[in-house]
C-alpha cells in the first residue's frame, strides 16, 4: 500500500472522472481512498492527505486553489461545482485533551467528517474544523475559522466562523 507521493498515476485513484487536472506539485497520500468527479482542477502544492479509513470524494466541476490541505482521517465528502480559495485546510482529526499531563501528540485522536454541499465557496486562506457540515451554497469568507455546521446559502465569517446572513437564491442556483 502506498502511502507517500507525488504524480501519482491516475489509475491509481479509487475513481478518477475525465479532464481532471492536477498540477506540478500536489501530493498525494493513500489514492486509493480518493474519488475525483469530472473536471475537477487541483492547484500547484496542494496536499490531498487520504487515510488508510474513510474516504475523500470530490464530486465534479470542483475547482481547489493552489497550496490547500485536506485530511481525510475522518472523511471529507466535496460535492460538485464548490470553489476553494488557496490555501484552505480541511481537518477531520483532533488530538483529545484527556490527561492534562501527557504530551497532546501522544493523546488520543478523534475523527469526524466534513462534508461541503454543492455549489459553496471557500475563501482564501479558511479553515474547515472536524465534524462540520456547510449547506448547499455557502459562501465561507477569507480567513474564517469555521468549527460550527450551517445551513444552505449561508454567508459566514470570522474567527470563529458566525452566520452574516442567508444569501437569496435564484431559480438558476436552485
């Protein structure tokens, strides 16, 4: 089983849709437990971090700017046409807090996913916390550190993310 690697071949993917493109750079861990959608672009230096359990799937016309971060540990489920700024990390993993004298790096792990409905935006440089779940159509501003679920169409920000408002929505995006 691989574990480490850059270009990897795209047979190797669990699912790998037409015209997906990943540039100079990205690293690739566990393929196996990756499944990319049809046009899907994935910019320069970006880690997709799979893990030996769960899956990452990304669904089609997603777009990933250059330099993010996704782990997988506890699954991270993309659904198509988002577009993710550069630099974004999305994280299924934590280390618990429960002996207050140990190392945290020696503490237990927990795992929850992260799913991103259809049609979202994340901002430059977001943050994606364990266990969250966006609606469709949200818009994640740059920076925001998000730890919380919202609903579809929300418009959030900040650190720690907060609701701005329940955008309106056009037939078209419906």
């Amino acid at each position: 089983m691989k574990t480490h690697g850059t270009g990897q071949p795209p047979w190797e993917f669990a699912k790998r849709g037409d015209g997906v493109v990943l540039e100079e750079g990205v690293l690739v861990f566990h393929p196996e437990n990756i499944t990319l959608g049809s046009d899907v672009y994935v910019g320069h230096q970006t880690i997709l971090k799979a893990y030996y359990r769960n899956e990452m799937r990304i669904g089609s016309g997603v777009w990933i700017g250059q330099q993010c971060f996704f782990h997988s540990a506890g699954g991270i489920e993309i659904e198509d046409n988002v577009g993710i700024g550069p630099g974004v990390r999305i994280l299924t993993s934590q280390h618990q807090l429960t002996d207050s004298r140990a190392p945290i790096m020696h503490q237990p792990l927990s795992f929850a996913p992260v799913r991103i409905g259809a049609g979202s935006d994340i901002g430059v440089s977001a943050v994606i916390l364990p266990g969250v779940t966006l609606g469709n159509g949200v818009q994640v501003a740059a920076g925001a550190v998000v730890k919380d679920s919202f609903p579809d169409y929300a418009v959030i920000g900040g650190v720690p993310a907060k609701l701005i408002r329940i955008r309106e929505v056009t037939a078209s995006e419906m």
